[in-house]
C-alpha cells in the first residue's frame, strides 16, 4: 500500500486555506496528479497513523461529509476494510449527492464491501477509533445541524480521535473554533501547514500533529508565499562569548516600573534580563522600596527616580529599556515614559506602558510591544472577543498603527512586523497562566537586545526561550508553578543550547 511520508517534524511555512487550495489545484490542473491520487495518499496518510498510534485498533468509525474531506474518509475507510478491521461509515451528507473524487471515494469502499449508515451515529461506544472526516478548511460560519450533533457524539469518547487534515469545526485561518469543534487526540494534514491548527483553539483541539506534503513535487510546496511561519522549537541566536569578554561588551538593561505596592513585577524582569545574560541591569523605581528591590539580589542596581531628571541620567547609561511591569498609571508613570519614547533608545513595552500607550497612541520603529488580548483590544479600541477571533487580523492591525515589533501573547504566540510574515510560537502550557510571566518575557526580551540581537530576533527567540523555560519548569506540574520558577531554565537555555 502506497503511503507518502508522515512525520511530526513540522516545516516552518504555515499558509491560510485558500493558498492550500490554489496549491493544490496547480498539482491537480498544472502539474497533471489526478484529484483521486492525492486523496488516495491522504487517506493511506491517516490510516498510517492510526496503524501507528493505536495498533490494536479493531473497530473503527468513520464520520465523513460530503466534500473532499469526506471523500479522504471513505479512503481510509476501504484500507481499513483491507486491512481487516472492522469499519462503520457514517455519512452525514447524502451520498446521491457526492461527486468527482468523493463519489469515487464513495464507489471504491463500497465496492469493497464496506457498510454506510445515514446520520449522526446513535453510539460509538463499541469504537476503538473515530476519524473525523466531516468538514474541512472551506468551513467560514459556526457548525450547525448534523455536524454539531456528530460532533457532540465525540465528547467524552473513550477511543481515540483522529481528524482528517483539520478538526471538524475550527477555523483553518484563524484557529477560531465555529461553535462547536472536534477536539482530536491526532490530526494528519496534508501538502501545507494550516496557520489556524498553531494559535487560539487550535492548540487545544488538534491534539499531536503530523504532516503529509503527499508526495507532491517541490515546486507545489513553493507555489505560494507563506503567511506565517512556525517557530516551534528553541533555537539560541546567541553567539559564543570571546574569552577577552566583559560585562561592557553585554548591554546595559534599565527597567522602569514597580509604583508603590507592584515591586515584584519590575524585579522579575530585571532578573530575567539578568539570567539571560545581559551584562549589567538597571532598575528605575519609586524611592520608597528601590532601596530593598535588590536585597536577595545584590547584582541589580537599584534607584530611586520621582523626577525626569534623575531618569534621564540612568537613559544616558543604558543599552536598551524596559517599561511597564508594575508601572501604574499614575502621574509617575506618564513622567518617566514619554522621555523614554523620546530618548531614542530600543525599547520593550508591557502592562499599564501599553495602557499608557493606548491612550496616547504613537509610533515607533524601535520598539516591541508585547500586548495579552487585553491590551491589545484597548490599544485597537476594541474588544478581547474580536482579538481572539482573528488574532492575525489583530497583529496587523497592530502593527499598521504602532509600527515597531509586536507580540500578541496568548496560546499560540504572533510575532511580526508591518510588511513582514509573522511567526507563530505554539510553546508554553496552561501553567504559566499565572501573575508575573508576561513581566519575565519583558526581561528576556530585554536582555537579548542588549546582548546585540536585533528587535525581530529578539522577539522571536524571547517568545520561545520563555515558553520553553514554562516547559521545562512544567515537568515537575502546571498547577502551582510560578513565573520565577522560569529562571533557572532561562539560564540553562542560553547556555546548553548555544551554538
């Protein structure tokens, strides 16, 4: 049985629904690979996996619609059938009314004896598997009828889950789930990585991730652009340090924050910026506490600024700045931002210097803006709901009005700039839901650049390096894991995984 390679080790170029269609349409017209070939591939695709992951898979369930999709299903269905399994296909559209590869799908597994029943399914407890062939990326609108009832049929199967390029139910471009959305425990997509499948509910409903290009000549595979691209593994942009090396060579990070009663945010991120690497660190704070901000850790050098004067003198030291953990919005904190803004030095903006920002928007080339949807949505001037529902969409937005780098946080992390394909980093857990994460971020962040990494590039890398450290410090649990815990591994990454 011929089956095209299926990996989880991803390639980089994500694409949205329509450039997946035009390519695979210029396989088809173009380049003379019938339709039902490359349907054929994608069903041994995904019967491959199922072979893979659930070995002793004896009864299986097919869930197929009536487009191409569907047609995918019924392909997996007549291997199953070969292979001697017991099979179930369940057709939620009317069979009279498939066509093209589909309906040879349909005629093919048929003719093999298989069986086809009209409908949502009544159980599917006696399954082992469940594949999911009912709606592909062509889905713009939320799940209804049938489809939200078979869909509700998986919730709480004990089986395992298998969708066929993408789950039921979820947005290919935006990784919106449309009501309702199948959550599988694997999803096999074909020819190009869905953006959709690596931010907002994508990550919670795809489950393992396995790529199929189906064979197709490399000249497929680069008929479109990406729009996005994938960082989902750690890499150090870092260089080997020169054994003649002092701190002066490591940038000087000066972080402004920590109004009375929010200490512990600008002192997170300037030990961040500290495990990283950078050379010296700064913080700029209210004189009441600066003088205890450094009191288990000597190394950061603390002061008290109330006036723009005092700040202007730590400005005229520092490498790079970071404003906004702990910040307030107080009088102070519109007093040591603006001359920040225009010192003209790079700069890592978070927490209530969004905020500020927002209020007095601006434009910048020099600076990373790392806004949760919150923020985001005040800095747009408009809801988190509409953030989350087009979080691409938003980033742009973001971008146009600010200028700059950007990072719009939140499960499946963007990073772009204005003219430029973004990058989605998928890495992190639930556990780092907690206060002070995004104030290490910062730091991070922070640090890189004053190490000498650009603002893109520190971008990038940060976002990972921090969602990887989360991983890490995730292994001993989620649930109670603090942003300091972050730190050790922060240190561990820039120093074992350097090039």
């Amino acid at each position: 049985m011929f089956h095209s390679l299926v990996t989880t080790d991803l390639p980089r170029a994500l694409f949205r629904a329509e450039q997946i269609r035009a390519m695979d349409r210029y396989a088809i017209d173009d380049l003379g690979i019938p339709g039902y070939v490359l349907m054929q591939r994608a069903g041994s695709a995904v019967f491959h996996v199922i072979k893979e992951r659930w070995p002793g898979a004896a009864k299986i369930a097919v869930l197929c619609g009536g487009g191409n999709n569907g047609g995918d299903g019924y392909v997996v269905a007549r291997l199953a059938l070969d292979a001697n399994c017991q099979v179930q296909v369940f057709a939620l559209s009317a069979t009279e009314a498939l066509k093209g590869d589909a309906l040879t799908a349909y005629e093919a597994y048929r003719m093999a004896g298989g069986r086809v029943s009209d409908g949502v399914p009544s159980r599917l407890e006696e399954f082992d598997v469940v594949v999911d062939a009912l709606l592909g990326t062509g889905l713009d609108r939320e799940v209804s009828g049938v489809y939200e009832q078979a869909i509700a049929m998986l919730t709480g199967f004990a089986g395992g889950i298998i969708a066929v390029d993408i789950p039921s139910g979820l947005h290919a471009d935006s990784g919106v789930a449309m009501g309702t959305t199948v959550k599988a425990d694997a999803t096999v997509t074909f020819i190009g990585l869905k953006q959709g499948l690596f931010t907002g509910d994508g990550l919670e409903v795809c489950g393992q991730i396995y790529y199929s290009d189906l064979a197709v000549p490399e000249e497929v595979l680069k008929y479109q652009s990406p729009a996005a691209f994938l960082e989902n593994t750690y890499k150090n942009l870092l260089p080997p340090r020169p054994k003649t090396a002092h701190k002066g060579d490591f940038g000087h990070v000066l972080v402004v924050g920590g109004d009375t009663g929010f200490t512990g945010a600008v002192r997170m991120a300037a030990e961040a910026a500290a495990r990283v690497g950078a050379g010296l660190v700064s913080i700029a704070s209210r004189s009441g506490h600066a003088a205890h901000l450094n009191a288990t850790r000597p190394e950061l050098m603390c002061h008290g600024v109330e006036t723009t004067t005092e700040l202007q003198a730590l400005l005229g030291r520092a490498t790079v700045v970071a404003i906004g953990p702990g910040l307030g919005q107080s009088s102070w904190a519109r007093s040591m931002l603006q001359p920040i803004c225009d010192s003209g030095l790079p700069m890592v903006l978070d927490a209530d210097a969004l905020n500020l920002l927002a209020q007095s928007p601006k434009t910048r080339e020099n600076w990373i803006l790392t806004p949760h949807p919150g923020e985001a949505a005040r800095l747009l001037g408009c809801s988190s709901a509409d953030i989350q529902a087009d979080r691409f969409g938003a980033l742009r937005s973001l971008l146009e009005k600010y200028h700059g780098v950007c990072i719009l946080k939140g499960a499946g992390t963007l990073i772009g700039e204005k003219n430029q394909s973004c990058t989605v980093c998928p890495v992190g857990n639930p556990g780092m839901a907690s206060g002070g994460m995004g104030d290490i971020l910062t730091g991070v962040i922070a640090g890189l650049i004053a190490q000498g990494l650009s603002l893109s590039d520190a971008a990038r890398m940060g976002v990972c390096l921090h969602g990887t450290a989360g991983d890490k410090a995730a292994e001993e649990g989620e649930r109670g894991m603090l942003a300091s815990d972050l730190l050790p591994w922060l240190r561990y990454l820039v120093n074992v995984e350097a090039h």
